[in-house]
C-alpha cells in the first residue's frame, strides 16, 4: 500500500460491479464484437492503468527513461513501428516482465536487478514486443478472457466468493496471459531478430533464460515468479535460442552488450521487498509512510498491493481491505463511497482508538452475489482511510468478532523503529585483485547469500574474477519482513 492512490471502493467490489466488459445491448451478454487495432490498444491501455494501480511503478524516473528508450528502439524495428509503445517498470521485487494487448509492456524491478547487460534488457523486452506483433494476446485468448484482461479482474467473474482467492494471491497473476509454448517460442525468435536490428549481441537472450532458470532455481517451491510458471522450460529455451543463433550463422557475442552501461542503470535500485511500502510483523501490518498499523486477523491470508492491503479468510468467504482515502475529509470519503455504486447506510460518528471515524454498513449486488459488510473511514494526521470489512450476505453474522477487532486495532504508529526501514538495494562494486566471488563476499559481505549473490552475477561461487570487473553486491535491507 503506498500513498498516493485514490480508491473509493474494496477492490474486489470495485473490480466485481465494473464487470468484464460493456455489455452487448442485442445479446445482453458481455463481448467484444471484434477486436480491431483501435480496440486492441484501448483495451492494453486500460489493462496498463490497472496494472500501474494495483502494483505501482517504480519510482526512479531515470531507470523508466533507460527502459523506456531501450524498449522504443527495439519497437521501431519490429512490424509495428507505429503502436503507442509503452515500456514501464513496476515496483514488484519478483522477476516477471509481461506484454498487454497494444504494446503495452511492463518489467519488474525485480527482473531487472537479476540481468548484467543492456542486451539482457533488450532480450527481456523484444520477447515481449514479439508477443505483441505476432498478436498472440489478441489472437490466442477467447473474448471472454480478453473482457477479463481489460478490467484485470481474472477469475473473479467466475461465481463464489471463494475465488477472491485468485485476488488476493497477487494483482500480476490476473493480468498475465498464459502463451502457448508455440507462442513463446515465436516470441523469442522474434525477440532475437528485434535484438539483431537493433546491434544487440543475440547472447543476451540465452543469458537471460539462464539466469532465470538459475534464479527460479532458488526460489522455495510454488514460489515460481509468473514469467517463468507461464513459460517454457529454460533449459529448453536456452538451448533452442542458441540453436536459433547458430542457424542464422550469428556470431551471438557481436554486438552491443553495455554490461558496464546497465550495472550503472541499475546502482542504488531496491532488491527484494521494499517495506516502505507496508511490511508485516507477526500478525500487524505497518505502513511506515502513512505512519499506521493494523491487525491481520489470524490464520488470514493477506497481500500488501498498491492500492490496498486485503486480507482474506481461511475460508476465503470473508476479506478485509484498508486504503487511503486521501486528503479529503471523513465526510466526503463518506459520500463518494455513498456515490460509488454500493448501496450504503446512514453514516454514524465512531472513534477507532481516540481517532474521529464514520461508519457506514454497504451491500454490493456483485455478479458472485450479494456482498454485505461495513466502511470505516478514520481520520489520522491529514488523511482518511478507509477500512472495508465484508463477506457473502448469509456469513456476514458469523465475521462480526473478527471484524470488529480489527477494525479496533488500526492504531498510529510512531515508533522509529517500526518507521525507520528501508529495502535492501543493488549496489555496484569493483574487484581490486584477482579474487573468487566467494572470497570477494567473505570480505565484503552482501545482504543476500553467495548462491544467490553468484545468480546476480551470472557467475559460480568459485569463479575467479579480473580486477575492475564491475561486481553487484546487495547491501542493507532491514530486519523488518515486507508482505
Ligand atoms: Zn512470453
């Protein structure tokens, strides 16, 4: 959860009463007649403002600018010169980059920390823009999923509660299209030729795949970042991507690889979760930014997006969101949740820990049937926020307990130590003497341990390393666990 968001509505009612898509008036049913160009654009564009809210960009404009200009140039090569490219980095610590329909692209920062060299980047984003100019996410996903990639609302629309499920396990996952093997197999064939166009040395690609087999190969299992859970094999695509390289009788290590370039791009960039964006101690989540902290009932399951921190139910029948209201004052975060397209109760003054508060009962008539629960918006410092607690209208009585004390516990938080936190971050090093990365980390220690340190660099522990070489350690980070 960050700052500067203005949601008026639980997401999940948000993304519930928004529904997939127009509705056909002839059929009543919701489609897409056709999905011209027009319509592909519009759709990967509202698909990207949903992306960019639920998970928030990385706030660095020079390394959006790098990516930005990496990405452009590649585009202007491929055979959709003219589509309103855009290429963006999400502030998401794993590593995943996605395409949406229109050449809407987005890489994580967490990719980026993983790869050593512009031409990495190149190979990340050109399979990208492949899966755009071979329209795989117009031509190979039904109508229906395509309604769902527009308002990112995945299998929400799908009846029960219980599939709130597929929400609360992460905003990326809705949006990410699962390719075909063949699709992606297309993809990087046409991400090496946007590579050869553009100067880049074709090594990049089968690079990239190898890091990210060595990286997912870290990762406790069922942790898989989506790219690589919705993407063939590595081994197999480093070995059909170098078998690729060597039939176009490429020489895969010609051309531009800025390794020096990219690891100054990336000096300073945040590694892992960043908890100044909300972490979670034990059961509390702590907004160190926004200076609050609440309760996580118990056993629930909960996520710290960018616009809200939900929380859902062993059950997966309940769920608890909190967001900012913003600057606006209790009664006017009241009424435009009234305005919002809930039917509400009167509003009744309360207090949450000495804090003025309004509380209001809501029912949401969703297409997953009727959602019933209550707004408390609490003012504290110079915002409001809001609370949302809420179930299926028949298990509402069985949640009130657990609501209300949770609703109890939102307090303000002033201890430094709760607020004083940062993430960990890339930093950039030189060897200066004939060294191995283990010994090189003996001496200088990153916050990070050497397995994973040497998939950072794309070298083994034993490796030995020339003096200059540019190193990436990964230094600080606080005790405190993001969520
Ligand atoms: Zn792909």
């Amino acid at each position: 959860m960050s700052i500067a968001r203005t949601p008026t509505l639980p997401l999940v009612v948000a993304l519930l009463l928004l529904g997939g898509c127009p509705r056909n008036p002839a059929t009543g049913s919701r489609q897409l007649s056709l999905v011209s160009e027009e319509q592909e654009i519009e759709l990967g564009q509202q698909a990207a403002a949903q992306v960019e809210q639920q998970v928030g960009l990385y706030s660095d404009p020079a390394v959006q600018k790098y990516v930005s200009a990496v990405g452009k140039e590649l585009a202007a090569r491929s055979e959709r010169p003219k589509l309103p490219w855009s290429f963006r980095v999400l502030d998401d610590p794993s590593p995943n980059a996605f395409a949406l329909p229109g050449g809407q692209i987005f890489i994580t920062r967490g990719l980026m920390t993983y790869l050593v060299s512009e031409a990495e980047l190149a190979a990340v984003l050109g399979h990208e823009i492949g899966h755009v100019t071979a329209k795989h996410s117009v031509d190979m996903i039904s109508r229906t999923q395509l309604a769902e990639l527009a308002f990112g609302v995945g299998t929400v629309l799908e009846p029960g509660l219980a599939k709130f499920g597929g929400l609360a396990g992460g905003g990326l996952q809705l949006l990410f299209l699962k390719f075909s093997r063949d699709d992606e197999n297309q993809a990087d064939v046409l991400g090496l030729r946007y590579l050869g166009r553009s100067g880049y040395a074709a090594q990049g690609m089968p690079n990239l795949l190898a890091t990210l087999g060595r990286q997912s190969a870290l990762e406790p299992k069922g942790r898989l970042p989506t790219w690589l859970s919705t993407h063939p094999s590595e081994a197999d695509r480093v070995e059909r991507t170098q078998e690729l390289i060597r039939k176009e009788g490429v020489d895969p290590a010609a051309g531009k690889v800025e390794r020096e370039g990219y690891l100054a791009r990336i000096d300073g960039m945040a590694f892992g979760e960043d908890p100044r964006n909300g972490y979670f101690t034990g059961q509390t989540f702590v907004q160190p930014q926004l200076r609050i902290s609440v309760e996580v009932p118990q056993g629930w399951k909960a996520q710290n997006l960018a616009a809200t921190m939900a929380a859902l139910s062993p059950d997966q029948d309940a769920a608890f969101e909190l967001q900012v209201a913003g600057q606006v004052t209790l009664e006017q975060a009241a009424q435009q949740f009234a305005a919002s397209g809930v039917q509400t109760s009167q509003a009744r003054g309360a207090t949450v820990n000495g804090l003025p508060a309004l509380v209001m009962e809501f029912t949401a008539s969703t297409d997953s049937g009727e959602l019933q629960g209550s707004a408390t918006f609490i003012r504290q410092a110079e915002r409001t926020f809001a609370l949302f607690t809420y179930a299926g209208a028949e298990r509402l009585a069985r949640y009130a307990d657990v609501f209300s004390q949770t609703v109890a516990s939102f307090r303000p938080v002033s201890d430094p130590a709760l607020l004083e936190v940062q993430p960990a971050r890339v930093k950039i090093a030189r060897v200066a003497q004939p060294t191995t990365l283990e010994q090189f980390n003996a001496a200088r220690p990153s916050s990070v341990d050497l397995q994973r340190l040497a998939v950072l660099n794309q070298v083994e522990p034993q490796t030995q390393l020339v003096p200059g070489a540019a190193i990436k350690r990964v230094v600080g980070g606080t005790a405190a666990r993001g969520g």
